[in-house]
C-alpha cells in the first residue's frame, strides 16, 4: 500500500485487540536459565516461588513450553479503558530529519500512568485478587510501575505497598503524589522500615538509593505480612508476557497495511517494554519465518548488556530473592544520582539476555544529554513529551533515519514510545538549563559491582 495511504494513527478495534498474550519462550530453542535458590543453587519450585509470588503468576513464570495464554475478561475489560493504543507514523520526524526512513512508533502513553507498566500492573493486581490476598509490596525507580500498579490496586481494593528508589523520590514528587492519590503507601528506600533498609543505610550512609534496594524491602514486607505478595514490574518472564500485548497489537496494525519493519528498537532497563514490544517478531524470527533487526538501546551509565557479565546473580542488593542468570552489572551497582534517564536496574531480563546471548538482538548505550536532546527535538517535531525512558529508543532511531540519508537506504523503523514525560520535568529542567552531564562508569566501579556475584559453577 503506497505511503500516502497510512494515516498517522493506525488504531485496532475492539476486537482486534489479542485475546491472549504470546509466551516467547515457547518458541526459544534456548530457554532462558530458571530462577536459582541462592541457598540450595537448584531450580526455585513452584512451591517456594509461591511463597514471595501469586500462585497463578508463579505457573505463568514457569511456562516455557505454553505459546499463548488467554487473557482472562475481567483483564481485557480494563485494558478497553486506554488499550488498543496506536502505532503512529512519525510523519513531521521523518521531514524533519530529511530522511526516506519510513519510521513507526507504537504510543502507551495515553493512560494516566503515563506508560505500558499498567499491562502487567493489572495483571499482577488481578491475581493477587482472584487468589484472595490483601494487597501487594513493590518497588519503583522512575515511578512509571508503582503509579500504574497503585491504579490497578485502586480498581480492584487492594492494599499497595511501594518502595520508591530514594533520588527519584525525591527528584519527582509528582509521580509519587498521583501513586499516594490512588492510595498508594510510598516510602523512600533505603528506608528504616525495614531491617534490610536499615542494614543498607547503616553501611551506605546518605545513598540515593537503587532499584536492588528497593526490591529487597518490598520482598521483606510481603514475606514477613500474611495476605500480601510482592509483584515486579519488569525483569521477570511473567512481566515480559503481559506487555506481548504491545508487540501483539503493533504487528496487527501494521500487518493491515502490509507494512513490515527492518529495524525494532526499543529502550532497556529491565526488559518489560522491549521485551513486550518485539515478541510476535521475534517469534517469527525464532521460527524461521522473518528476520528483523532489533536493537534494545540502554543507558551509557547502567550498561548492564554492553558491559554486564552474563551470569547467576541475585535480582536485590539485600540479596534475599532467587538468583536469576541475566546479563549484570552486580546486584551491588548503584547507578550515578545525577542519572535521571530511568532504566536504573542493574540486570537485565534472563529472556532477553539469552536472546541477546545467542546473538539474536543488537544491544548499544547511549548518554543521556544525547537522550535528552533526541526527547527534545521529537517533541518538537511529533508534539509529544516522551519520557526519559522512551527517548533512549527515541535517539537510536533518529541515529538508524540519519544512516538512512547518508546511505539512501528506504528502512521502516519500528520503536516503542513507553509513555509521556509530564512527571520527569525535574530532568528537562536540568537539561533545558545547561545542568545536565553524563556518567560513565569505569571498569574499576563496575569491578566492584562484579565482585560481588555469587559464586556459580
């Protein structure tokens, strides 16, 4: 179909929308390693997951055999609140930088949480309810996960607990005063709440604080209260399931107007939205059927796939969750406070990082000023305030449409936009006032982080 004939927005019905999520890992000749007791070095069971996890998220972890799951109706009623979302065609971008790149950009940031986390936030809060549970314990670095997850409690009754990533709570009270309206708890971690907070502020005087943290606190409470659960918003294969939905509607849309991308790319923190994004393609390239160029773009100061070790390593800085083999910096790495990119776990998805592994994906870092001026100019182009997240796919695909001028290569570029940036305002300031720098770790910093990984034959 000629180019003239795509609108901007290319919207799904109703009952387009999928039905069921798609389980990558049915179609992985590799399979991702299974999570680790740190205790016994043998697979965690169904029955000890489920003491830290939801019965029915544990069986969604573990299914690495089950290609598609329904989608329960309580679920796709909700998702019909802000889901189908559109994949648009970045017209004035593509004018703008004088490219003949056709590019694509798949938009979840038109729900109040500002991002694709409600996806699974909904999921993980419907189990918890179906499984009769008072409420739920997480973490948040950026804010985008406890936000959507204190909506999806708000929706369905249950208590939330969450654990905010201290500098964030700080640099972005916004977020955390959207998570408090829906009812929310949010405390600032490290926190003297608990004893592994306590632990970490007693050794790391005045830290800022790290996702590892923050988890590590969330699991304490859930463990040690009867009736709640600790939840993730990314990293684990459950997560990666819900958010297919993203890549499941993109593929249709495109697929209605027979458009096909060369380049994927997506951003990469823990994996929930580059995993969720580029599932049905990279199924397809599983199977032999396409191939498609993906690109997963990571924070220069968190580079945990550029220049992580792929190893067994504990998912919390308190070390009390399984082990997990992903690709990793050290459960032990903080990044840099003046980092105000998101994208701040120091592992990465243990599926993406077989996937990575086996050199199926493309990995790169980027600084984030380089990030903030690629936020900058689509937001003048395409009228959207990306958030920081979004913006490190942002920037590698206006780098992919310059290759394409200089080369005058015809490539269709697909990226995910995670959500808006109307809470990260703290960060544009900074970069709008000339106070933005970037952080690169050393090799000896992120030695540190290394000496710290278990020891795993």
């Amino acid at each position: 179909m000629a180019n003239e004939q795509i609108p901007y927005k290319i919207y799904l019905n109703e009952d387009e929308m999928p039905k069921a999520w798609y389980n990558l890992r049915a179609d992985m000749k590799n399979k991702p390693a299974p999570l680790m007791s740190a205790a016994t070095l043998r697979p965690m069971t169904k029955e000890e997951l489920s003491g830290v996890f939801c019965e029915e998220l544990v069986e969604q972890e573990l299914d690495d055999t089950t290609p598609f799951i329904e989608i329960p109706a309580e679920i796709r009623e909700f998702y019909k609140m802000y889901r189908p979302s559109p994949v648009v065609r970045a017209y004035c971008l593509e004018k703008a930088l004088g490219t003949p790149a056709k590019i694509y950009y798949k938009f979840e940031g038109n729900n109040t949480s500002g991002s694709h986390k409600l996806n699974s936030a909904i999921a993980q809060a419907y189990y918890a309810k179906k499984q009769g549970l008072k409420g739920v314990t997480t973490e948040t670095g950026a804010g985008q996960w406890g936000t959507a997850l204190s909506m999806a409690c708000a929706y369905l009754g249950l208590d939330c607990k969450v654990f905010m990533v201290k500098c964030s709570y700080e640099q972005k009270p916004f977020r955390r005063e959207v998570m408090r309206t829906y009812g929310a708890n949010v405390t600032p971690s490290p926190s003297m709440e608990t004893a592994i907070g306590r632990k970490i502020n007693e050794e790391f005087p005045g830290t800022t604080g790290s996702l590892g943290c923050a988890i590590s606190e969330a699991v304490e409470v859930a463990t040690s209260n009867p009736g709640y659960r600790y939840v993730l918003g990314s990293v684990l294969n459950q997560v990666l399931l819900h958010q297919s939905v993203i890549g499941l509607e993109a593929k249709t849309a495109l697929d209605k107007y027979g458009v096909t991308p060369d380049i994927i790319i997506g951003c990469a923190g823990g994996g929930s939205n580059l995993g969720g994004l580029i599932a049905p393609f990279m199924g397809e390239k599983l199977r032999g059927e396409k191939d498609y160029r993906i690109i997963a773009v990571e924070p220069a100061s968190c580079p945990s796939f550029t220049r992580g070790k792929f190893a067994y390593d504990f998912c919390d800085t308190g070390m009390i969750c399984p082990l997990a083999k992903m690709y990793t910096l050290g459960s032990g790495f903080i990044p840099s406070a003046n980092h105000a990119g998101g994208l701040r776990f120091h592992g990465m998805s243990t599926t993406l990082s077989q996937l990575y592994h086996d050199g199926l994906m493309e990995a790169r870092a980027v600084e984030q000023t380089s990030v903030f001026e690629a936020a900058q100019f689509f937001a003048r182009t395409e009228g959207i305030l990306p958030a920081p997240e979004s913006s490190h796919a942002i920037r590698a695909a206006i780098d992919e449409a310059i290759k394409c001028k200089e080369t005058g290569e015809e490539k269709t570029i697909l990226f995910g936009l995670t959500g808006t940036g109307y809470f990260d305002l703290v960060a544009y300031q900074k970069f709008n006032d000339g106070e933005m720098t970037d952080h690169i770790p050393t090799d000896e910093e992120l030695a540190v982080g290394f000496a710290g990984l278990p020891k795993v034959d």
